[in-house]
C-alpha cells in the first residue's frame, strides 16, 4: 500500500496575548522573507558603492561647513563637490571612508547610505508586493463581484490569495518610481538595477511565501498515484475531495530557493554584476519558464477562463515575463557613470 503524506497542520503559530490576535504561518514566513531580503539587498548595495564610492551631492549636509573644512574660498556647490571627489581618486573606496571620518556630521557616510537606500526600497517593495499580488489575485484569478460585496476581504493577505505575476508588475512599477528618487542619491543605481538586486532576495522571498501556502493547503496541486503524493486535511478551494495530490508548492519553493542560489552566485561575478538587467532577465526567464511548466501540475485557479483550459491563467501571464526575459539578456548595457 502506498503511504501518502497526510498534511493538516495548525495555519496559526500562537496567539497574541491580551489583544488575542493570531499570528498565522503564512504571514511569519512571508515578513521572514522581507527581512532576510533587506539584508541580501543592503550587502548588494555596499558592493556597488564600493566600485562607485564617490560623493553625490545629496551626500552633503552642510555645503558652508565642507567649504570650511576643505579651506575652500568658493561657495560654487559643484565645486566644492568635485573638490572633494577629487581626493578620492588615489584609492576611492578606502579615501571615502578616511573623509566619511573625518566630515561626521557633514556629509552622509557610505554606511548610513547604503541603510538609507535600503530602507526606501524596503517600503517600496513591500507595498508593490502587497497591493500588486493582491489586486493581481482579484483581477486575475477570482470573481470581482464577490469582493464588491465585502470589500474588505481585499485586505485579509494574511489568509493567502497573492498572484506572483501581480508582484512582479508591482514591482517592477515600484523600481521605476524609487529609481527617479535615485538620480541625485546615487546615479548608478538606475530602475533596472534595482530590479538586478531586488530579483534575488525576491527568489527567496517566493521559496518562503510557497512554504506558506504548503501550510495554508492552498494553491493545490492535481490528484497524483505517485508515493510522495500529499492529503491535504483542509485544502482551501478543493474540488474533488480529501485525495492525494502534487504538493506544487514544495516544487516551487525548491525551484525558488534554486533560483535564489544560482542568482547569488552569478551575481558575484563582475560581468553580470555590472551588466544592467542580466541578472533579472535570469530571473524572469527561470521562474516563469519553471512557472509555465508547473501550472500543467496545479488545479484550475482562475475563475475567467473556462474549467478546462488549454492553457491556465498562470501559463498566459508567464509568457509575456518570459519573452521580456529572453529580450532583456540579448540586450547588452553595462554600468556606466550616466545610465540615465
């Protein structure tokens, strides 16, 4: 006899004391992501300010106490700006952290810049991820009418319902907008760079938030013979009954967190590193290629297309991110001075 994995779990990990509010799995492992995402960003960040160490002119709190402490008897900011890069040039990365010492107070150290650009992102991705995968859900995959009845079901993200491809339009929305912040903070760091740094933390992110759905029985995957087959005791939305299934999810937080792993490491390497967009052409072709290919595993979601697609909804809305993908990599752009 075969032995199924029989799968009914809490969806909740404890209780808030005093204001009883639960905290459920999905969302600990969903703001898992988003922390441990600030971090691989930040260090993302610092690498690219060591190659590109030099002041900017928002990097400037007094302009009047540099010009005094550079002996300088022009009160042209450019000037004083250029003045002050100029002596960096013997060795840029370690003369700007001898000048971040000794202009405290003056001028905005690399270590409070690269806190400060992450934590902008940070907002940034956080609200493009909620509001893009929750609207995308809602427009992609469920019945409009029903949330016009009680429309705060649109908030409840905690109990799941999130579209990755709704995501990704977020995000990619969201970077553009951060990237026109940018310009003045740090030239280099255009819109698809940001998108090169936020696609690895992003990968992961995806492995954590499929782990949540593993728990929440959620997004399930077709009835399955096979011993690794999965009887989910609660699944949300099944419609053939308590049987055993693919656990689609686990295959898609593996692939994510393999996809995190090769993103990682081929962002070490210079060439791509300073390439705009290669490293997010990688991640839009590999998780929406797996993404494609997995969907023909998973049960009917959309609430659009007829019950028996050719293909589903997922499938239609990873092709365009694919294409965009294969373009985006033949696109050859490394890192300049002035990417705008």
């Amino acid at each position: 006899m075969i032995g199924w994995i029989y799968w009914n779990p809490s969806r909740w990990l404890f209780t808030l004391p005093i204001v009883d509010i639960p905290i459920p799995i999905y969302g600990l492992l969903f703001a898992s992501g988003f922390f441990l995402g600030y971090y691989i960003f930040s260090s993302l960040i610092k690498k690219l300010l060591k190659i590109f160490p030099e002041y900017s002119e928002t990097d400037i709190l007094s302009y009047e106490a540099l010009r005094l402490e550079l002996k300088s008897t022009t009160d042209n900011k450019f000037q004083l700006l250029q003045t002050l890069n100029e002596k960096l040039l013997s060795d840029p990365y370690q003369k700007r952290l001898e000048w971040d010492q000794k202009l405290t107070g003056i001028v905005l150290s690399l270590k409070k810049k690269i806190y400060f650009i992450a934590d902008k992102a940070l907002l940034y991705m956080v609200v493009a991820t909620v509001v893009g995968a929750r609207l995308g859900h809602f427009l992609f995959y469920e019945n409009p009418a029903e949330y016009l009845q009680d429309p705060l079901e649109i908030l409840k993200i905690w109990e799941g319902g999130l579209a990755s491809h709704g995501a990704a339009i977020g995000i990619i929305l969201a970077m553009v907008l951060l990237s026109q912040k940018m310009k003045k903070i740090f030239p280099q760091l255009n819109w698809i760079k940001l998108l090169d740094f936020v696609s690895i933390p992003a990968a992961l992110g995806g492995c954590f938030i499929r782990v949540g759905n593993f728990f929440n029985q959620e997004i399930l995957g077709r009835p399955t013979q096979m011993f690794w087959g999965v009887v989910f005791g609660s699944p949300m939305g099944a419609t053939k009954g308590i049987i055993p299934r693919h656990p689609v999810q686990l295959y898609e937080a593996g692939f994510y967190l393999l996809t995190f792993i090769i993103l990682w490491t081929v962002a070490k390497k210079k060439q791509f590193f300073l390439s705009n967009g290669k490293i997010f052409s990688l991640f839009l072709i590999l998780v929406f290629s797996f993404r494609f290919l997995i969907e023909f595993f998973k049960e009917h979601q959309s609430m659009l297309l007829s019950s028996q697609p050719f293909i589903n909804m997922g499938q239609y809305l990873s092709i365009p991110l694919i294409i965009a993908g294969f373009i985006l990599f033949k696109t050859k752009k490394p890192l300049g001075n002035q990417p705008y």
